[in-house]
C-alpha cells in the first residue's frame, strides 16, 4: 500500500498544480506569479542569515556606520577566534547540546503520553487534565523566575542542569501538548481500535503504533521545542552559577559590557550557535515528510 | 474496548509525570504569585500583606490598561495573521516544484535568537542610515518617520518583526497537519472535479479545524504574554509607547522593585488570558458547527 | 520492532542525560575539606572587559596565595542580567558573598532588608583616606557604608575637534555660546549632539546639567532627598531649555528610539560633533585600537558650559562612584569576605586606571602613572570640581528612578509640559516620603 502510495504520486503531479484558473495559458502565467512571489519571499526569510553572517565579520565601528548589507573591506574574522578561545566555549556547547535533547526527548514523550491519554483513552477528568496543562501556556516567564528559585533552593536543585532541564521540560509541555492535540483529533482511531480488539496492550499500541503515526508532529513539536531550549537564557541564567553548567548563551553576554558592547563578537556567537541547530532542523525537517509516508499506511 | 480505554492504572501512568512537573514547576510558581500579589513587597525586605491593594491599584492604573490595549492589538494582529501563514502553508505543501526547498527557506529565520532579530530589525528602522529610510529616500521620500522613537508608529512598526518572528513557527505547524491529510481524500475530490481552491477551503482546511483552533489559542495566548522583542528594541518606550503587559510587569517588579504590584500583574495577565481562551474556545465550537 | 527499540533507546538516553545531570551536582558549591569558599560575582566578562576581568582574576589569584585557605569562586554576567539575578537571589536570602552594587537609590532597600553588612570596620584603619572624599559617602545610609566604590567617573562633553574647526567653532565657556554652536553646527547640516535616548539615563544626563547650572549644585539632590521641593522654579526651566535644544534640532534624528550604543555611534563616526557621557568613555577615545587613530586624536572634551544668571559653577559635575563591592550579612565567611573586599579595593586602586583605563574610586596619582594626556586632563578637573552630582536615576529609589527617566523620554519627545514634567516628579518623589 505504501509503495502505491508512493508511485502514484508523480502521475498525478501534473493535473495537480494550482488548478485556479483552468485554460492552460493562465494556468502558467499564474504559476509564474506564484513562484515569482515565493522566490521574492524567500530571498527576504534567507537575508537574516547572511546579514548575520557579514554582522560577525565586523567590528562595532562597522556594525554602526556601514549599511547593514556591506560586505566589510576588512573582515573581521579574528571575531571568530575571539569568541572561540573565550572562555569555555565547547563545554557550553555540550551543554547546550545537553539539556536541548534532553528536554526535546523528555518533553516529547511526556507530552504524548498525556495527549494520548487524554484523546484516546475515556475517563471523567479528561478536560479538567487537559485545561491545568493549558494554564501552563499562560504565565509569564517573569513572574515565574522568584517563585521557581525558591522551589529549586528548597529541594536543593540550584545549580543542578535538572533545574533547567524540568523547567524546559515544564514550560514546553503546554505548547506541545497542543500542538499533538490538533494532530491526534484529526488522526483516525481505526488502526489503535483494531489493535485493542486483537487485544494488545496499551502500552504496546502507544508506543508500537500510535508514537510511529504521529512522528511527522513528534518531529514538529521536536523543532519547535529544540529552537526554543537553545536561545533560552533566563532560566540558565538565574538558576545556574558554576561556569561549568552555563549554556552557549552565556558566550553572548560574555561579550556584552557594562557600557559598551562588543557587536561583532556576538554575532559570530549567534553565528556559531545557529549552525547546529540549523542542522538539526534540516534533519527534522525531513522528518516530517519521511512521516508522511509511513503515515500514509492508514490512508 | 471501552474497558482497556479507560484502564485507571495507563492513564494514571500516562498523565501523572507531566502533570506532576506542571504542578511542581508552574502552579506552585502560579500559587505563590498569587500570593505576593497580596503584599507589599520589594522582593527583598519582609513582605506586608495588604489584601487586595495590589489589585485595586491595578484596577485603577491607566498605564497598565494603556499596555493591556497594546497586547490586545498584538494579540488581534497575531490572529489575523494565522491567515497569511495558512495561504503559505496550503501553497508549500501542495505539489508544486521546489516546495521542499522552499518550506526550509521560509523557516530559518524561526531558528534565530530573539537578540539576533532584534539587532536585524534595529538596522531595519535605524531613522537615519537604516534599510527602510534608506529605501525610502531613494525613492525620494523627504522626512521618513523615525520609527521606533515616533510615539504613535513604534507600537505597529515593532509588530512587524514580532509577527515575522512566529510565522516559521505557524507555517511548520500548519504545514505538517496538511501533510497529514490522508492523500486518498484529496485525490477522490479531485476525481470529482473539485479545483485546487475548492479543495483548500472545502476539505483542507476544515479537516486540519482542529489544529487551527489550537493555533488560534496559541498566537492569542503569546500575544498577550509577549515579551522578548518589545524589551531588546523598545524596551517598551518611548515613555510606554510600546509597553505591552509583560514588559511592563517586568518593569514594575525588576526595575522598580515592586514585586508585589509586578506579582498581581503577572497573576492578572493570567486570569485574562484564561477568559480569553475560554471566549476563543466558545467562539470556535461554534464556527465548527458551520464549516461541518 | 525497530520502532519501539528506537524509542526506548531514546527514552534510555533522556534518563541517562538526566542522570549525569545529578551526579555533575557534587563538584559544585560545598566547601571543599577546610577550605572556605567565597562567592563572588561580577559583571565584567572576559569578552567585553578584558582588562577588568584579567585584574579581577589577577586580585583573587594573590588573595588565594596570601590566604591558602580561602578560595573565591566566580560568578560573571553582564550588566542587566547580572541585576536580574541579583534580585532573584536577594528574594530567597541567597546572595553571594561578595558582590557589586550601586550607590545610594538602589542600595536602600537591600540595606533595608538586613542583607548588606556594614563595611564600617574595613574603612578603618586608614583605608577610608585613600578614597576620594565623597564616594564612600554615596554608600552610606544612616552613617554606615554598605559598599566601597570601585568607580568614579565625571560626564564631559566630549567633542569632535575636526568638525569645531572646520566650523570655526570655539570651546564654549557659556550656555549662549553653546547654543551658537548648535545653531551654527545645524545649519550646516551636522547632528551637533549624539544621543541614544532609549537608555534614558542618557538624556537624563542633559536635564541633570541643565537643572545644576541654572539653579545649583543643591536644586535637584534637595527635590530628591525632599529637603526641598521638585517644583522649584529652576527645575521646570532645566526642562524648558532641555525642549528647547530638542526644538534647534540639537540631537540627532531618532533619539528617542536609539540605544546609547547607537546614539553614541553618531558620534563615533564623524555625523554628530558632541556628546555628553560618563569619562567611562576614555579608553574609546585614547586607546582602543578598534577606532580609528585620527578620530582618537580629534577627540577632546569640555566642560558643561554655565548658564548666565544660573546659580551653577563650572567646576560643578554630574558623575560620582559607578559599581561597588557588598559583603552579604547573612554571609557563612563574612569575615574573609571582608578582608577579600579590602584587599580588592586596594589592589583595584593600583592597576584600574593603568591597566584597564578605569578611574577607581581611590585616590590616584597623576604624577607616578602613564595615562594619555585626556585621562590626566579629566583627572585634574576631577580634582579641581567644587562639586559631584550623583546620577539622578541612581540617587532616586527604583520606583521613582523609573517615573523620573520615563519623564525624561517624554521630556525630549515633547509629549509632556515642564510643569507637568516636575509636577509629576514631585507626586513620585511624595509618594515615597
């Protein structure tokens, strides 16, 4: 079934496009606009990334009186050793690699778990679960930051990587549950009911049939979850202070001064730090598609 | 069946860890501001309860209704532009050539640190050599407005990179509940000569409703709780022209050291953003009855 | 099969990760055997303060040689998130040992709340003398110091010398005179000031000269401290005349949505010829290699020019002490924090300025040290001042600082009237009474 799936998918290609306008000649003048309009957009979402890349080749002298998309007649690249040789910087990357996958991986699952809970399963307090996750989405970080600390000292966890890693995990737990929300309602229950009546076991469906169905959404959320764990910085902030358990955020303030600010060396951080993660989000990012795929066994 | 859907032990299993994390880490926080909203109190010295003063103040504070105001805009901005970013979504994952490569462009800037897009929307907006009043001078416009010091224009100028911010957000969430569309659905409409546009609006986007209420939820719910950008760019200035209630939550509690009064700001965003929710919620239950 | 083995794969890893988290807790906080921990934090980083970060690590290093028991452990994060954490730590009584603070406003309620000591003993014994007189007193609340200063800085206006002589512009002695250069300057198409008031403190600046000059050194401390009053006639006219340079154009295009770093950038490169700004500003304009020689040696500064019929002198300074050391009253090592904070300052007085381009807040001798003659220049009239006028937002209490640099934007922004400028202040100012 998948591979038909699969095969039929270029044959129908064609009558496939925008099918707006039906007479042939519109039909490639409006494709033409289409893509003119997509590729004028993406030239617009690219530029951060290369107005980044020249920020960090320059000095603040640069930053301030070039315009912004000059390339610098002397490229700053010593900005690069700088932010390299400062400091711990592989140690906060671990880091940051560290408490990012363990907070996607923890969060994930959790949030499945309870979202699997509370579509397919049938129980009184279902809402009442679902509407105390959804509270969750609607604190500020701020007024969260006084209260958190005084748990953490109390059970001793400042300074402990778990602060972070349970308040990632607790944070993104509300987004994410939402997001596979919308994906379970919509996702068709036959497969998990044929398995019940072959009588597996729950545990045997959730994580043999139910975890594999929804990975193109476990890789969204994933993606979701990933950026905002390692741009994070408030909570490592307040809740770390040894050296050692500080993230790659920390390599931006490293370069941020009492009354002046070193612009350059911060953008090759952000420079550096964008790369893995734009990685890690082409990967995932297939995810969704390859899902798709496999996902398409109920279709 | 009905049996093993409802085994008290799974869903007790299932649902407990993450519950037990949300009440350890974001209700006894919730609890305790609720509590300091109750006193007078720097965060640092002995604490005074004063009762409901906090909250009668607030009642009272024109300043904060002024940034309640500005974090209703974002949130109405934020909900209209869902729209956009479903249109692009619906393009991106039909089967036009490229679209794999363009869905990845359109995503990068999500991956940026909120100090990156605020430095990049700062050379944007710069009033003399900037991108935008440069852009405008070339085309011969003699005083462009200094956007971010302009009382009236800072509050909308500053949306537009907060709304750009989150579209990679809505556009990956979007984009993978179309995909996920089972393909049969489609190809039967197709059969039956239903257009692209048909297709969208008649079988598209209601059978992701679902996904789209929850968006809804979430730009209305972030909106009202934002934060970052306004505090890196504006810093919610010139004199609150663009404070938003976080922002000025924040001010009140680290700035002033009035953690009391910050505490039932914080405790008040929230009972907002909970009837607000509930009204989303009431209001699209009732719109489902019509797309079905 | 391969499915479920690949998420308890991942379900292992997420425990695993979890686990080295705890078990990475040990190495941390506890006191090691006999040794007796400080903890310190600071706001230079390696990165962005070199100089100040390398003497701080340098201090500690002989502190830890001459007290082999004692090690100091370091914590740093930059300016703002360095406040946030200190606020946070004050609310759960879990302050570092050691740590900065600043003068007077914000110092009160920390001292309020019990969690500064006292550093009255540490002044004995002659340390007190080697401060300049002045600073230590901007820490001290009912008689006792909570902090010993580490910076001093007064606020020049710093200006551009190739553009005063291209101009033919001279140094000006009056506010008149000043205010030709303004004129003179506009019309031929130069920001003559660069400002980035999105700081606010950095307007606020203009409005404190303007306020000392026009009703003396006394008018605005006073209003603060309420021995007298916000609406003193020579306050509303510091905010006329602060309209008034907004009105000539006297700023440059934007400001009030510009950070100092970007206003000061105008300067920087050649677009705006004035700048008014803490004498923090020097090693940017002598020796930091990332500008421009020429611009460097054009670079010069004057004093605020008095206004005629104003009750100020010329000699009279905005600035005072910037960051200072606390110790912790609840403190398990206050005692060797104490000796670590005096041996600090006094090791901070001797290689600042030399080395970091920092003026302590101790006495340094201009004859024995190498400074580039603009650092002796500002040293001297350091010296020579009649009077120092300490940051208004920092001799304010948080809560009214905030009202009073919120008024300041509005001020330049032309959205509030003087009268309701001072009313308002003078209702902040009240409330707090």
């Amino acid at each position: 079934m998948k591979t038909e799936a699969k095969q039929r998918i270029p044959s129908v290609s064609v009558d496939n496009r925008l099918e707006v306008f039906s007479h042939p000649a519109m039909q490639k003048a409006s494709k033409g606009i289409l893509y003119v309009i997509l590729a004028i957009v993406a030239v617009f979402q690219i530029f951060p990334i290369v107005w980044l890349f020249l920020f960090s080749l320059k000095n603040n002298q640069e930053v301030f009186n070039m315009s912004p998309f000059s390339i610098p007649t002397d490229p700053k690249w010593e900005n690069y050793a700088k932010v390299w040789t400062e400091g711990n910087i592989s140690q906060y990357f671990l880091n940051s690699v560290v408490y990012t996958v363990a907070a996607v991986i923890l969060t994930v699952i959790l949030a499945s778990m309870v979202t699997f809970a509370i579509t397919r399963m049938k129980w009184k307090l279902s809402n009442l679960a679902l509407g105390l996750f959804m509270v969750g989405l609607m604190i500020p970080v701020h007024s969260t930051l006084i209260p958190l600390f005084s748990t953490f000292t109390a059970i001793n966890l400042v300074d402990n990587p778990l602060s972070v890693i349970l308040s990632y995990t607790a944070f993104n737990l509300p987004i994410t549950i939402m997001i596979l929300l919308g994906f379970y309602q919509a996702l068709p229950r036959e497969v998990e009911e044929a398995a019940v009546m072959d009588g597996a076991s729950l545990n045997r469906i959730f994580f043999r049939i139910t975890l594999p169905m929804t990975s193109p959404v476990i890789a969204t959320a994933a993606i979701i979850n990933m950026i905002y764990n390692w741009n994070e910085f408030v909570f490592v902030n307040t809740f770390i202070s040894s050296d050692q358990y500080k993230t790659l955020t920390v390599g931006i303030q490293n370069f941020i001064g009492q009354y002046t600010t070193d612009w350059g060396a911060i953008g090759a951080t952000l420079m550096i730090s964008i790369l893995p993660i734009l990685l890690a989000f082409l990967i995932l990012s297939n995810r969704i598609v390859e899902g798709i795929a496999s996902g398409s066994v109920k279709g | 069946m009905e049996k093993v859907l409802s085994d008290k032990r799974i869903i007790t299993l299932y649902v407990l860890p993450g519950l037990l994390l949300i009440i350890g880490l974001i209700y006894v926080p919730i609890i305790q501001t609720a509590y300091y909203g109750l006193m007078k109190w720097d965060g640092i010295g002995a604490k005074e309860f004063i009762g409901l003063e906090n909250y009668k103040t607030l009642i009272k504070d024109d300043i904060f209704w002024k940034t309640a105001y500005h974090s209703f805009l974002l949130a109405v901005f934020s909900a209209l532009s869902l729209i956009i970013y479903l249109l692009i979504s619906i393009v991106l994952a039909g089967k036009i050539k490229g679209a794999d490569f363009f869905r990845k462009i359109y995503l990068i800037p999500m991956l940026l640190a909120s100090v990156a897009i605020a430095q990049l929307w700062l050379k944007i907006y710069h009033p003399t050599n900037g991108i935008l009043n440069t852009l405008l001078g070339s085309f011969g416009v003699d005083n462009p407005p200094s956007w971010l010091a302009d009382p009236k224009i800072v509050l909308y100028a500053i949306f537009i990179p907060i709304l750009w911010q989150y579209a990679g957000f809505y556009i990956l969430i979007y984009y993978a509940a179309l995909k996920n569309i089972p393909e049969s659905l489609i190809e039967a409409a197709r059969i039956d000569g239903a257009t692209a546009w048909q297709i969208a609006l008649k079988i598209k986007i209601p059978l992701i409703m679902n996904v789209i209420k929850v968006t809804i939820v979430l730009a209305v719910v972030g909106s009202l709780k934002y934060f970052d950008l306004i505090y890196v760019m504006t810093d919610g200035g010139p004199n609150g022209a663009s404070e938003v209630m976080a922002s000025y939550m924040y001010h009140k509690a680290f700035r002033g050291f009035d953690f009391g009064y910050g505490s039932a700001i914080g405790f008040f965003l929230l009972v907002i953003c909970l009837v607000v929710t509930w009204l989303i919620r009431k209001l699209t239950a009732a719109k489902e009855e019509i797309t079905y | 099969m391969f499915r479920k083995a690949h998420t308890l794969m991942a379900l292992l890893l997420a425990f695993a990760l979890v686990l080295t988290g705890c078990s990475g807790k040990e190495a941390g906080s506890e006191e090691s055997g006999s040794k007796k921990t400080i903890k310190f934090m600071h706001l230079w980083p390696a990165g962005s303060s070199k100089q100040q970060n390398l003497i701080v690590q340098d201090i500690i290093k002989q502190f830890e040689a001459e007290n082999p028991d004692v090690k100091v452990e370091v914590e740093v994060l930059e300016n703002e998130q360095y406040k946030n954490k200190i606020k946070v730590l004050s609310s759960s009584n879990e302050l570092p040992d050691v740590g900065f603070t600043w003068a007077a406003g914000y110092l009160q309620p920390f001292v309020k709340g019990g969690l500064f000591t006292s550093l009255d003993d540490v002044l004995e014994g002659g340390l007190k003398d080697s401060f300049v007189p002045g600073t230590t007193e901007a820490y001290a609340i009912d008689g006792k110091t909570y902090g010993l200063p580490l910076e001093l800085n007064i606020a020049p206006i710093y200006y551009n010398k190739e553009i005063f002589k291209k101009y033919n512009l001279e140094v000006p002695k009056t506010y008149e005179e000043f205010e030709t250069i303004v004129k003179t300057l506009k019309d031929n198409g130069v920001a003559p000031i660069a400002l980035g008031n999105k700081d606010r403190w950095t307007g606020s600046l203009w409005y404190m000269y303007l306020a000392d000059r026009i009703g003396g050194p006394d008018v605005l401390t006073q209003a603060i401290n309420r021995e007298g009053s916000f609406e003193d006639p020579s306050l509303a006219e510091a905010a006329t005349e602060v309209q008034n340079l907004v009105k000539a154009d006297a700023f440059n295009k934007g400001f009030n949505g510009l950070s100092n770093d970007e206003g000061k950038s105008e300067f920087m490169n050649g677009n705006a010829a004035m700048y008014l700004m803490g004498s923090w500003e020097l090693p940017n304009l002598t020796t930091n290699e990332e500008v421009p020689q020429e611009f460097r040696d054009n670079a010069g500064f004057f004093k605020f020019p008095t206004v005629e019929g104003g009750k100020g002198d010329i000699d009279s300074w905005v600035g005072g002490p910037g960051v200072g050391m606390f110790v912790s009253e609840n403190s398990k090592v206050k005692e060797e924090s104490k000796q670590f904070v005096k041996f600090f300052v006094e090791k901070w007085g001797e290689q600042a300025v030399t080395k970091a381009g920092v003026i302590p807040a101790t006495k340094v001798d201009t004859e024995k040290v190498e400074l580039p003659q603009l650092y002796i220049d500002v040293l001297n009239e350091l010296n020579k001042s009649t009077n120092l006028t300490l940051f208004a937002d920092v001799q304010m209490s948080a809560s009214v600082a905030e009202t009073h640099l919120n008024l300041i934007q509005s001020l330049f922004g032309n959205e509030v009237k003087p009268k309701d400028f001072t009313k308002q202040h003078e209702e902040a100012l009240a409330k707090e009474e």
